[in-house]
C-alpha cells in the first residue's frame, strides 16, 4: 500500500547537479510548502498518481511514449533498461 501526499512547493530552486548527475531541489527561507493544499488540483493529482505505474522502469517506459524526441529517449532508455537488468541477482 502506497501513502500518497500532495506538496505543493513555491520559490525553490530546481536544476540538474552535476556530480549526483539529477535533479535536485534547493528551498530556503523564502519556501513555502504547503502539505495537501485544499484545492482542485489536489484530488485530480491523487487520481492520476493512482494510475502511473510505481516501478521506474515502467515509468520511463511511460514517459518515453508520451514524448516524441528520437535518439535521446532511446539512448537514455536502452541505458536504463540495461542498468535494471545488470542490478536484479
């Protein structure tokens, strides 16, 4: 069972870092991040997080089906599903 909570997160930070070679996210004083917020969106949110699939590579599946952009999907999609497979004994 999955718990799923909604953030919704204003003035932070978000770039690729090099050296952990991701996204991450940067807040400071100025941040706030509201837990939940009682809007529309929320819910609608809820529903969609309940129908993408939970494993990574089902995600990356599903992202590279929605997106029509050649090489690079398929460079970074070859170079996950061959990461998974030399990870699983």
């Amino acid at each position: 069972m999955y718990i799923i909570l909604v953030l919704f997160i204003a003035d932070a930070k978000v770039q690729y870092n090099d050296y952990k070679q991701c996204v991450t996210v940067n807040i400071n004083s100025k941040t706030i991040v509201t837990v939940d917020p009682a809007i529309p969106a929320t819910q609608a949110l809820r529903k969609y997080i309940e129908t993408v699939p939970r494993h990574a590579v089902d995600l990356l599946d599903a992202i590279c089906d929605s997106v029509d952009d050649g090489m690079f999907i398929k460079k970074h999609r070859k170079a996950q599903k061959s990461k998974t497979h030399r990870e699983e004994p």
